[in-house]
C-alpha cells in the first residue's frame, strides 16, 4: 500500500495525467481509448487528490493496528520477510536520492 500510495501520488499529482496518456501513445504506438481518457481525466480532476491517498492510508493503518504475526513459521522466516519488506521499501527512497544526486543543476522543485 505504500508503494500504491507512492505511485498514486507520483503519477497524479507531479507527472499529470496528460502527460501520462501522451507517454502511453509514444512507447504503444497506439490511442488510448476514450474509457480510460474519461475514467483517468474525471479521477484526477475529482476522486485522486483527495480521496485515493486517504481510503489507501486507512487501509494501511487499519491493517497495520490488527496485524499480529502469523502462527507457525519460525523466527527466521519472520525476520527473512521483514528485511524483504524494509529492502522494498527502502529503495524507494535510496532510488529518489540518486535520481536527484546524479541530475546536475536541478533543484528538488525543478
């Protein structure tokens, strides 16, 4: 969910929707269809600023309050699931700090 949330974010509110459809016609070859223009415009104009990220949120913090560890498994699987965890989430900001080290002369806003 936090990823989701990442790329909600990333795709709707900074990238932008236009931009988004006019990448899929480059790399396809190809229009998107009129449903997904319609489905994707009418979100980010109304529901994905707001309500997307808060109903993923609370599903996340709704999960995280009733999570208990699963029965049965030994600790080292455990402990092997919640370092794949950290690895995959900690490359989220690890990648964002080296697209911006590497990109010379930009800011964080730019």
């Amino acid at each position: 969910y936090i990823l989701v949330i990442v790329e909600l974010v990333a795709i709707n509110w900074i990238y932008g929707t236009k931009s988004f459809v006019r990448d899929i016609k480059v790399m396809l070859g190809a229009e998107v269809g009129i449903c997904w223009k319609v489905c994707w415009f009418f979100f980010d104009q109304f529901c994905w600023f707001v309500f997307d990220p808060v109903a993923l949120f609370g599903i996340l913090v709704y999960f995280l309050v009733g999570f208990e560890l699963p029965a049965g498994y030994p600790d080292a699987a455990i402990a092997a699931g919640w370092v794949l965890f950290s690895i995959a989430i900690g490359m989220l900001p690890l990648c964002f700090c080296h697209a911006m080290y590497i990109d010379e002369g930009n800011t964080l806003l730019e």
